[in-house]
C-alpha cells in the first residue's frame, strides 16, 4: 500500500490542469491509500481506518490528514468498482475494506458483507503470498480473523487462524516477532484456538 500511495499521490501532482471530475478521481484514489487502518491511530470517525495524522487550524479546530468527512457516496461508488475489477489482492483488499468499513459514515450505507468476505479473502491471499515480509503479512491475516470474527464466518476465521500460526512458525526464526501471534490471539477469545493449536 505505501508503493500505491506514493505512485499515485505522484500521479496526482503530475496532472496538468485537471477537469473537476479528474480531480475528484484523482483524490478519491490519493484518499483510499492515505488512510491507515490500524488499531493504533486517531479514530475521530469511528472507524477501522483513520487519518495519517491531524492538527489544529487558527480557529483551534482538529484538521486530519486526509480528512475522509469529504468523501460522499461518489466517491464511495468509484471504492466499490475497483474491488469488483481490480486483480492484485492488495488493491482488492484496500478497495473492499474502505467499503466495508466506511460505508455508513461517507454515504450513510448499511455495510454489505460480501465486501468484508472480499477483503478477507484478498488480505489471506497477500499474508499467503510466497516471500511475503512478515512485517506486512501479519497486519493482513490479523485483519482477516478480525474481519471473520465481525461476520461471523467461521470458515474464514479459521483460515485467518491457521494462518497466523503458520506466520508465527516463521517468526520463531532468531529476531522474529514471536510474541506477536500469542499476543493477538489472546485479545481474541472467539477466534476459536484449538487445544493443538494452544
């Protein structure tokens, strides 16, 4: 997501005297990949994703980097077509899991499953990927057990699962996060540890 982020946020600037249309496209883009999801960041809008960082203008108001509350259902529409069309999980599962997770708050839209179940499968496939670096295979199957555990998809929890304690083998390697499965798992007490598996 950081190498979408900086191309297209490249793409934007290189744009030259942009239409109305082209701009809002443009940002709508930069907007999707200047989000971070995490369980760490400001959550001004109650939502998985948040702000890179926020301020205060000379009227003493917060100001967020981006600010998602300019979003609008348009924007939203052009979220929902990229998950449908785009082939690189990792696009997919950015695309589907705004839609997911924003819906109500950018257009006042009931959440559709079938973007969580979307994003789930495209984070497992990225965290899966041969070679993939653990530091961003982690977040991707920890996002999908947690994506599982709010739909209640017990199938997919249990990959997600299974997953992360494939990833945890990997990190037991010397300087490997080890503790950082074990840590998860436990603030999860419905992902459904198995008595092997513990």
């Amino acid at each position: 997501c950081m190498d979408v982020r900086s191309a297209v946020g490249a793409a934007r600037q290189a744009l030259v005297e942009p239409t109305t249309s082209e701009n809002k496209g443009a940002w709508a883009e930069v907007l999707a990949f200047n989000l971070t999801g995490s369980e760490h960041h400001e959550k001004p809008w109650d939502t998985w994703f948040g702000p890179l960082g926020s301020g205060t203008s000379a009227d003493g108001a917060i100001v967020y980097f981006p600010d998602a509350s300019e979003a609008d259902a348009e924007i939203l529409a052009h979220w929902k077509s990229r998950a449908a069309t785009c082939k690189a999980p990792v696009l997919v599962a950015r695309y589907a899991d705004l839609v997911w997770d924003m819906s109500m708050f950018i257009a006042g839209e009931k959440r559709k499953p079938a973007f969580g179940r979307m994003a789930m499968d495209a984070y497992l496939a990225c965290a899966a990927m041969a070679g993939r670096d653990l530091y961003d295979a982690f977040p991707e199957a920890e996002r999908a057990l947690t994506l599982a555990l709010q739909l209640g998809d017990t199938k997919r929890r249990d990959a997600a699962r299974e997953l992360l304690l494939k990833l945890h083998k990997a990190a037991m390697e010397p300087g490997g996060q080890w503790w950082r499965v074990p840590g998860f798992l436990q603030q999860q007490p419905k992902a459904a540890v198995t008595n092997e598996e513990n």
